[in-house]
C-alpha cells in the first residue's frame, strides 16, 4: 500500500511544531516523519508556451540574484506560491516575471488575492513592448475553485 503524500490539515498544523533545545528532545530518527512539503524554493522559469503550475499564492518577496553580465545584485520582487502537482506533492516556487509579478501585485491590492488562494498560472509566451524593442513574458493567472 502507497503512503499519501498529500498534507493533512492535521499535518499542516505540525508545521508549526518547534522544541525548546534545552529540554529533552525527541529522537528523530524514530519519532519523526518528514511532511510532502519542500521548504527550498526553487525558481520557475517555463520553457514552453501554455506550461502552467497549479498551487497556493504566499506572498511576493524581493530576492537578490546577481546579474551574470555585469556580476552586479541586484533586487528582483518575486511572487512565492506553494506549487502542487498531481499527486498532491508540494513545492515553493518562485517567479520574478515583471508582468506576473505586477498583475499578482495589482489583484492582492485590490482584494481578489488573498494569501493561501488556490491559483492556476500559464505562461502565455513574450511578447513584444510598445515601449522598446524588448520582449516580456505574458502570463494567465487564474483563481482555482475547489470543489
């Protein structure tokens, strides 16, 4: 019989769990089981149009990342979901599109995003600015309804 890796709301709540170190600890190795849950992020970068994660919306965070041209840090706003596939496994990823990360910013001001929603993200392939002769990601991002 397959274990689930899916997170229990019970599960969840031990998410939380910590110890005072100058007590008595428990023995990890077996008292304790690991969670499906991946606390490293990593980054999403899709590689074909139409590619989508399915997950819970966190928040949008600035991480530091340097420039591989100039060697230089600098700040890149990133929206942080918990991505979950179809078996139920979760991840955190994070994505630092500037129009991804604008529209997600936009609908959390406005209140049609809230932390924890269930949302669908599609890259929808780049597309050329008016504004200059670069290109930028175009993205769906969808609210997801759990039935």
């Amino acid at each position: 019989m397959e274990k689930s890796t899916q997170i229990t709301k019970k599960d969840s709540n031990l998410l939380a769990q910590a110890y005072d170190l100058g007590s008595e600890l428990p023995n990890l190795h077996s008292e304790a089981k690991p969670l499906p849950i991946d606390l490293s992020s990593s980054y999403w970068t899709p590689e074909q149009i139409n590619e989508s994660k399915r997950g819970f919306y966190q928040r949008i965070e600035t991480a530091t990342y340097v420039d591989e041209k100039t060697g230089e840090a600098i700040e890149l706003p990133c929206i942080i979901f918990v991505a979950q596939n179809e078996e139920g496994n979760v991840t955190t990823i994070r994505n630092g599109s500037k129009r991804l990360v604008a529209a997600i910013e936009e609908a959390v001001n406005d209140g049609r995003i809230t932390e924890g929603m269930p949302l669908l993200i599609t890259y929808l392939g780049e597309q050329k600015n008016k504004t200059n002769s670069y290109k930028s990601a175009r993205w769906s991002v969808k609210p997801l309804i759990v039935r």
